[in-house]
C-alpha cells in the first residue's frame, strides 16, 4: 500500500505506467482515511474497512 499523500499518488501513476502492458490489477484503499494520515497511524479497523472497499484502477 502506498501513502495517501501526493508522494503515494504520483508513485501509483508511475507504477501504472510500467504495468499497463501486464495483465495484473491494481487498486487503491477506500478514501475513507484523511489524505493526511499516514498508513503507519492508521488504527486496524480503518483499515481494513479501507482494504474491504477498494476500488480498482483504471
């Protein structure tokens, strides 16, 4: 999983243009969790609703 900061983001872009000549999926967690929350200060509840509710990358 990648932050959900602007670093995260343009890191998921960047792997998603290696990968789109692979037949794999890539998704990202729920934006339930504030774009300013770290994945390390994440209680285990969040996220694993965040995990439950992702949603795939086109």
């Amino acid at each position: 999983a990648l932050s959900p900061q602007w670093e995260g983001d343009i890191t998921k872009e960047y792997i998603k243009k290696i990968l789109k000549k692979y037949p794999v999926k890539i998704s990202s967690l729920a934006r339930g969790i504030s774009g300013s929350t770290y994945l390390e200060a994440i209680d285990d509840t969040s996220l694993l609703e965040a995990l439950k509710e992702r949603r795939e990358e086109k």
